[in-house]
C-alpha cells in the first residue's frame, strides 16, 4: 500500500482529483507511469535524495494525470502535473493558499517554453538545492527545446560561486563591477566540465548593484529567490531592484518568491498571530514576485510544514522540468 507523509490530511482531495481524471487511486497513476515506462517516483528522487515520500508520489501522480490527459508537449505536461501537486496540499495550509503546486506546474512550464531564454536561481549558494535544481534543469529542459535555455546562478560572493561551480562542474563567471559607471566586466570564466552542467553559468556578486548588473547582463527573464542567508540585503533587493527597471524598459521579468512561510522567517510580528503575521522575508517576497511560494528554497522539512511537499522549492523546479520532459517523450514515441 502506499504510504507517506500527513496522508490522512491529503488523501481525501488526491483521490478527488484522480477520480476527475479517471484514474481509480494512487496505485492505478503508477500502473500507467509504468506502462509507458516513466518512474517519476525515482526521478524526484535522484534530484533531491533527502525528498520526503509525499513529494515522490505527488510526482506520480501528476505524470499520470498528464498521460491520461493526453498531453502534446512537454510545457502542457508541465501545467497538468502543477494540478497533481496542488492536489497534495494540506486544505487550509499556506500552500493551500498560495496555490504552490499549480505555480510549481507553471514556472515548469515556462522554462519549456521557447519565450523564456534565461532562467536564474537568484541566491542560493550557500544551499546545495539551488545546485541541484540546476543540474536537472540542464540535464532535461532543453531535450525539448529549440532554443537551449541558458540557466544561471546569481548569489552573494564569489568565492562561494566558484567553490559550488567547482564541486557541481559549473562554469564559475568572475565579475568586477564599476561603481562609477555601472559597467560589469568579466575578469574570467572557468568550466569546471565538459559535459550539461558546464552549460550553467554560476555567479558571485559582492553587493545588490552588482547582482542586478549580472541580471541585466544575461537578460533573465524568469527568476526564483532563495531565502537562505543574506535575503534581505540581496536576493530579495536584486529581484525587486531588477523587476523595476525591466518594467521601465519594457521587458517581460516573471519573479516567483520561493521561500516564505507566513510567520516563519526573520522576526515575524507576532508569533501566535498565525497568517495575519508575515515574516520579513515573506514580506519581501509579496513586495517584487509574481507567484509567491511556500517554505525553504532547500530544506524538506520547511516546505512540508507550510502543507506542501517534503521538498525544496529549488530541486523541486528541476524535478518538475525532468518529469515533464520524459512524460512528453514518453507519449510522442
């Protein structure tokens, strides 16, 4: 039987949603999953192995409602599983809320899209996740693709970017900013390989200016915050800072706020106030974003607490990209 995190609290709306896509129960998604040869199960889990069984079998189940579905391309696959997602939120949760599986299903999609050229995890180098999100991103996204989809890592200090491009085979991007002209200048680039992941760009800004610089530099045009150390003297300020002057230039930024439980991070208001009280780093985030998350950009634990899935919103990104891709290839064959 399967079996995983809060499933009494979950099941009941799960089982409502297979039922509108003709599916019996969880075990009859994984019989179709199988029957088209796709294991989603364990590509959540070889994306971030600490992932809690919730988030293995959410992705189940969203592959399944996409092959029901009939899907045609890996971008439509990607929106059909964002509703198996949302269908393993605790009801009357902050990611009940937020509506986070739909919008994981939607940034998912948007990077399979053509529209989007650049996608950058801003900040995350002092988490791993952000690491392994990438990887599986450029491991998959761009199997469907026309246009190669340039990912970035944009996060405070350069010995950090070059410390995570040397441990994940990135290409570490050193850059010195010009106070007095707000010119960026690249100093060196170094592929730590050969293969995918020397195709990720990673970068180390020493300040918000600088940060912004680099996303002007690389034109992103999607963009996911952590909210590890330092969120509110740089990720946070870059996406806002950078979200404004696209709209002064005309240019299309779509800014989703990872983190951020209600009451959670950064000295929220008052403890016992629940979702009336934001956090500072929640607040941020409602202040620049146009799809606002729930809990860690990395840690498992944060994310299922906010009622979501026991997985970091960053890793989550890739695993998403990954199912959506073998579930189209494994319809079109």
């Amino acid at each position: 039987m399967v079996s995983f995190e809060s499933y009494e609290r979950r099941i009941a709306q799960i089982n409502a949603t297979l039922t509108k896509y003709g599916i019996k129960d969880i075990e009859e998604a994984k019989a179709i999953c199988d029957a088209k040869g796709i294991d989603p199960y364990k590509i959540c889990e070889e994306t971030q192995p600490i992932a809690f069984e919730n988030a293995k079998w959410a992705y189940v189940v969203g592959a399944a409602l996409a092959i029901k579905q009939g899907c045609n391309t890996a971008a439509d696959v990607a929106e059909v599983i964002g509703v198996g997602l949302q269908s393993f939120c605790i009801p009357g949760s902050v990611a009940d809320d937020r509506k986070v599986g739909i919008g994981h299903g939607n940034l998912a999609a948007m990077l399979l899209r053509e529209e989007t050229q650049c996608f950058a995890f801003l900040a995350g180098h002092e988490s791993f996740a952000a690491a392994e999100g990438a990887i599986k991103i450029a491991e998959m996204a761009n199997k469907v693709r026309k246009q190669p989809l340039r990912v970035i890592l944009n996060g405070l200090g350069k010995d950090a970017a070059q410390i995570i491009s040397r441990i994940n085979g990135f290409t570490y991007v050193q850059t010195q900013f010009d106070y007095a002209t707000g010119a960026l200048n690249i100093v060196m680039e170094k592929s730590y390989s050969t293969g995918l992941r020397s195709f990720v760009k990673c970068y180390g800004a020493d300040d918000v200016r600088e940060g912004v610089a680099i996303m002007h530099k690389e034109g992103v045009d999607v963009s996911i915050t952590g909210n590890s150390t330092n969120p509110t003297r740089f990720q946070h300020p870059v996406a806002g800072t950078y979200k404004k002057e696209c709209v002064e230039q005309g240019k299309r930024y779509f800014s989703v706020a990872s983190g951020g439980g209600t009451g959670r991070t950064l000295h929220p208001d008052n403890m016992a106030a629940g979702p009336a009280s934001y956090g500072m780093t929640d607040t941020m985030g409602r202040m620049h974003s146009d799809a606002q998350f729930a809990g860690s950009s990395s840690v498992p634990a944060h994310v299922e607490m906010m009622g979501f899935l026991g997985m970091g919103n960053n890793p989550m990104v890739g695993a998403t990209v990954a199912v959506a891709v073998a579930v189209a290839q494994a319809i079109t064959k």
